[in-house]
C-alpha cells in the first residue's frame, strides 16, 4: 500500500518537519504546532457501542453485533462511565478473555 513520499527536514530552530511531496505547497504539520482534532472527532477511547460495532465490522469482524457487545460488557468488558467504548480497552480484553479460556482448556 502506498501512502505518498514523506520527506523528514529539520526547520529553523531545529524543529521537525513532516511533509508530503504531493501536498499543496504550505499544508505541513509541524511537531511543535500539531493539528487539534474536532470536537466531533470519533475517538478509539470514547466510541458510541454502534459506532463501535460499525467499526469493528468495517475491520472484518462480520459477526459483531450491538446485541454481542453488550453481552461482552454484562460478561466484564470494559465501558467507559458515560457508556461509550474505549476499543484499546476492549480489545486488551478480548485478549484476556481469550488467554483465560486457553488456560482452561489446557492450551
């Protein structure tokens, strides 16, 4: 997969530069001054559970449902206070559960 050239440079003031060769010229992130996401930004930490599950299907996980992870979250999965997914969270989870079924079949 190709994502474009990226030329690293060190600015004035030994600063960091990241740039994109096809990029219009003055469209650079600098280190020192980084984009702030919008307020509207869906986050990986802070996911509705249907955007959670849309994105989860979107990433091949074709049997995920709102009804299976919220099964997951009544069986010890993570959720954030305000009830939105943290996908870090719940994928580290997984993981455990899965390295405990392991152990107790023996694996």
């Amino acid at each position: 997969m190709h994502i474009g050239l990226i030329q690293l440079r060190f600015a004035v003031q030994n600063q960091c530069i990241i740039s994109v060769a096809d990029r219009p010229q003055g469209r650079q992130m600098s280190l020192a001054n980084p984009t702030v996401p919008d307020a509207a930004t869906p986050k990986l930490t802070a996911l509705p559970l249907e955007q959670a599950v849309a994105l989860l299907r979107r990433s091949g996980s074709h049997r995920m449902t709102v009804e299976a992870l919220r099964s997951d979250l009544a069986a010890g999965a993570p959720v954030n206070q305000d009830g939105t997914l943290n996908l870090v969270a719940y994928g580290a989870w997984l993981v455990q559960a899965l390295a405990e079924r392991e152990a107790a079949h023996g694996g």
